[in-house]
C-alpha cells in the first residue's frame, strides 16, 4: 500500500491577493481540469479494484481522489471569481 500525506498536508496555492490577471485565467482554468481529472482516474480505478478484491491499492486511490477534490476546493475558494 503506497503512503499518501494526510489532507491537511497535501500543497495548494496561495491564497488570491486580488483580481486574476487575463493571463493567467487560462493556466487556472488548466490546472483545476488537471486536478478533475485525476479525481475521475483515481475514482475509476479505485472502483476496478474494489470489484478486484485489491482493497489496499483502492484506499490508495480513494485517498488520490479526496486530494484532488481538496485541491480543486482549494483552486475554486483562493481565485477571485476567475469564473
């Protein structure tokens, strides 16, 4: 089973320090569809697991999922309304 950092350890952006310039609009717009789809890979491959018996190497996937939630959370609540 790989070892995975607990959430509350997992990096994220800084905190926003006013309007996000046009250029960078697109680079977050990147990452945050990075960070979706690893959340929809590690899902995915959690659920073969599980229907494989290999119950370790699914909780490894489930916590990849949960930290790619967090970082999106963490994209979409530090931006000022990039949207």
């Amino acid at each position: 089973m790989s070892s995975q950092p607990p959430l509350s350890q997992v990096p994220v952006l800084p905190p926003a320090t006013g309007a996000m310039p046009a250029a960078m609009h697109g680079r977050w717009i990147h990452e945050l569809r990075n960070e979706l789809n690893t959340a929809m890979m590690a899902a995915a491959a959690a659920r073969r697991l599980l229907q494989d018996g290999m119950t370790d190497e699914a909780l490894a996937n489930v916590r990849r999922t949960e930290a790619a939630c967090y970082r999106c959370a963490s994209l979409l609540r530090d931006s000022d309304d990039p949207l």
